[in-house]
C-alpha cells in the first residue's frame, strides 16, 4: 500500500487521471486513519485520502495524529518524535495540497524537509515529499524557492527526465 500510494500520488501531482484506484487505495487505508500507527505509513494513508477526496478520513487521520501526540504516555515511543517534527507537518501539507493551498504546503514543508529521513523508507519514497514540495513551489509562482529546489535536483541527477521535464515546464512558465 505504501508503494501503490508513492506511486500514485507522483501521478496526482502531474494531474493524471488514474480512475478509481485512489478510492481503492484509500479504502485499504481506511483502518489507519484512526490510529498512528507509524509515521512513514501514516503519511502515504494521507496521500491516499487526500487524493481521494476523502476528507472525512483525511481529517480524521490528523486528528488521530494531534490526539496522539498530546497524550504524554506515547513520549518513549520512538514513533512520538518522528510522528510531532515530520509526519503531522507532512499530513497537513498534503491535506493543504489536496485544497490547492500551495503556498501553506510551501511553508509547512521547507522548514521540516532534511528531517524527512527521520520517517525512513528508500530515497525514491522520500523523494516524493521532495516532488510535492516542488510542485507546491511551482503551482504557488514561488520562483526563488522553485529555481532552488530544482538546481538542487538538476545537481544530483542532471540527466533525469522528470528533473529535465519540470525545467522545461519552468522555463515555458517564465519562471526560469
């Protein structure tokens, strides 16, 4: 489910239609949305509710994350941390994307994105948080951030196709 999630939410970010396998990922997901269970997993449960458009469990799912981080009987577990400094902010982000409130997914992301390693998973799963910040930058017309973020991704893989693609769309945009 985490890997159907990552996958499928590159494409939402690229607006592709994907027919109903977001409802089915989500519906999967549904069990999660009360309970934090760990950040990683509790982050790809938001991207499948968000691009749902399941509301209802997506602000059921930062409920779960704001009850549990308050309840001081879950600070010795190692998911408390991880769960208050990088997945909450990422499930709020992601619900702020879902409403296209790019320039609030901007301010959440940038101050939390070199702990995102924090939550673990492969570089490609993390990088997905990386895209949404990207794409959030881009759609908010934020060009200092975007030229930023994308000289970054163009140093470490200068011969990608979604880096090369992302700075022609740039540059077709005026914002390069």
């Amino acid at each position: 489910m985490v890997d159907g999630s990552s996958a499928l939410w590159r494409l939402f970010l690229e607006d592709v239609d994907v027919g109903d396998r977001w409802l089915e990922l989500a519906n999967h997901w549904h069990p999660s949305a009360d309970q934090a269970v760990y950040s990683f997993n509790d982050v790809h449960a938001m991207m499948a509710f968000v691009a749902s458009g399941d509301d209802k469990a997506a602000d059921a799912m930062i409920d779960t994350l704001n009850a549990y981080i308050v309840d001081p009987s879950n600070q010795a577990e190692s998911n408390y941390g991880v769960t208050r400094d990088v997945g909450l902010p990422i499930c709020r982000a992601l619900q702020s994307y879902g409403r296209k409130e790019y320039a609030k997914v901007v301010d959440m992301l940038v101050p939390i994105r070199d702990q995102v390693i924090r939550f673990g998973g492969s570089h490609a799963q993390r990088d997905v948080i990386e895209r949404t910040l990207l794409e959030a930058g881009l759609r908010s017309s934020n060009r200092s951030l975007t030229e930023k973020l994308l000289s970054e991704r163009l140093a470490q893989r200068p011969n990608s196709t979604y880096n090369l693609a992302k700075l022609g769309q740039l540059q077709a945009e005026g914002l390069v």
